[in-house]
C-alpha cells in the first residue's frame, strides 16, 4: 500500500487502484470536491510523475486517452487547479509521493497495461441528477432526459417555446463554449432532425453560460454525466457523440466600458433576484472588473 496525504488531497494505491480524494481545504477547487472520490484502476493509467518545486512538487496522473469521459468532456474548458489529476505535494511528503510514483510504475510493468487508448470507458461519470444554472435558465439531467427552464432573462423567441425536455437518444452532439472576457459562454444540445442555427440567446436547445465557478463547475459534472452514457469515441462515427471544439469568442470586448457596464447591471440584477447568492455575486464582480 502507498498512500500520499497532504493538505490538497490523498492518493492512495493499492496495487489495483489508484484512489484519488481531494482535500477539504478551501484553496482546493469546487469542482475536485464535487467530483468526490475518483477510483481509478490500473487498466486506465498511461502514467504518472512527481515533478520537484522548491517547497514539495506536484503529482500528475496521465490517463489512456478515452478511458474517463471527465477527461474527454473538459479538455481544455476547466482551469488546471481543477483537474482532480493533479496533487501539490507539501514540503516534508516527497518522499512518499516519489514511492507511490515508483510503485504505481512498477505495477504498470508488471501488468503490462498498454499505454494506447481505450475503447470503452473505465470510470464511471458523476452521480445525477445534475443541475447548470445558466445566465438564462438552467438544464437538469437525470440519466434519461434532459429539461431546460427559462428564467427571466431569457429572450421572448426562447420563453415563447416553453420548457424543453428531450431524451438522451435525441442527442447527436454538443457545443461547450467557455466565456471570453466579457462575451458569454454557451452549452447548445444538438438534436437529431433539429436545425436550430439561430445565435445561443434565441437557440431554445441554448442555456447561455456567463462562466461564473459554479455554472463551470457543474457543466463539466452534467457533460459528463451524458459522455459516459453514449457510444464511447472509438465507437463508429455514425453513432458517437461529438463535444464540439470551437474556438471561444475573441475577447474584443474587454476594453469596451459600455459592455462592461451592460454586464455589470445584469449581475446586479441576477443578485436582486436571488439567482445568485451574496458570495456568487461578489465573486463574479470581482472577476469582471480584473478582466477590464
């Protein structure tokens, strides 16, 4: 048994799983503690390594590309502070840290675990229901269906079609879009005979993302919670499911005071009415103003 255990979390292996729990501290991100306890097995390392810092280091955990869909869905859209994948190592836990480095490597040897991709997932996804607050709405999977409320904000075009609810085998793909400085973000579910090409504020199958911690955090949870129940990456591309790459919008408007401004009064409003909690608000503020 070796076992890492340190401010920002425990690893523990046992020569079969590498049991990853993050640490309760408040410099740990939201979105490690909400993901919970990962128990990754053996079959699904590509590899590990301990990288020295002047006080302790850093563990990273490498995964066999598509043995865990929380990688496949966040790739690129989560901050590294938040990748559960990761462990900063306290002065004084080195040396454990390097042992459970050396016995995690020899086990890959011994079991002769290849390093290629996977052709099924290994981990499972979060647990449901899971719930995104958006700018305009929220959507709520439970494993079956998808259902996406209006809130006041939305546009009239998405309040005139109701509530949308849709069943999982509709979904032919997605389009995560983080925020860009001040242009919002968007979480677009693609439907099977549906061509909605209208912008994300007038799409009814668009939740508009205003990239607060707490809509980031709980996206990555919801798009993963749909990757591991859909065909795997390696299945055939008539059946699989796409999270669509593209690019971000350009922050051009990070020097505009007058987009500023607009985005500040909708955050002031969100707050008045509730959607978002004293602390949400103070944080979000906060972050517009240092992108300006």
């Amino acid at each position: 048994m070796a076992e890492v255990m340190v401010r920002d979390g425990t690893w523990t292996f046992d020569g079969e799983i590498l049991r990853i729990v993050p640490g309760r501290n408040r410099s740990v991100k939201k979105l490690r503690q909400l993901l919970g306890e990962v128990a990754v097995p053996l079959e699904a390392v590509a590899g590990i390594a301990y990288e020295p810092g002047k006080k302790g280091g850093r563990l990273r955990l490498r995964l066999r590309e598509g043995a865990d869909p929380f990688t496949q869905a966040t790739r690129g859209r989560i901050a590294e502070t938040a990748d559960p994948y990761q462990l900063t190592i306290d002065a004084g836990r080195t040396g454990a840290a390097e042992y459970l480095v050396d016995e995690v490597r020899n086990a890959l040897v011994i079991e002769r675990v290849p390093e290629g991709p996977c052709d099924r997932y290994l981990l499972p996804g979060p647990a449901l229901p899971l719930t995104v607050p958006g700018g305009d709405g929220t959507a709520t999977f439970d494993g079956e269906w998808i259902r996406i409320e209006w809130n006041w904000m939305a546009e009239e075009v998405k309040k005139s079609t109701g509530p949308q609810r849709f069943a999982l085998k509709d979904l032919i793909g997605l389009e995560w879009i983080p925020n860009a400085g001040l242009e919002n973000g968007h979480l677009r579910f693609h439907l099977r005979g549906s061509e909605h090409k209208m912008a994300p504020k007038h799409n009814p199958h668009c939740l508009v993302l205003w990239g607060m911690d707490k809509e980031t955090r709980t996206t990555a949870l919801l798009v993963t919670a749909i990757f591991v129940r859909l065909p795997h990456p390696s299945a055939p591309s008539d059946s699989r499911l796409s999270l669509e790459a593209a690019p971000p919008p350009a922050p051009a408007g990070d020097d505009d005071p007058d987009a500023l401004l607009r985005r500040l009064r909708e955050l002031g409003d969100l707050h008045r009415n509730g959607v978002l909690t004293d602390e949400e608000f103070t944080v979000t503020k906060q972050a517009l103003l240092r992108r300006f």
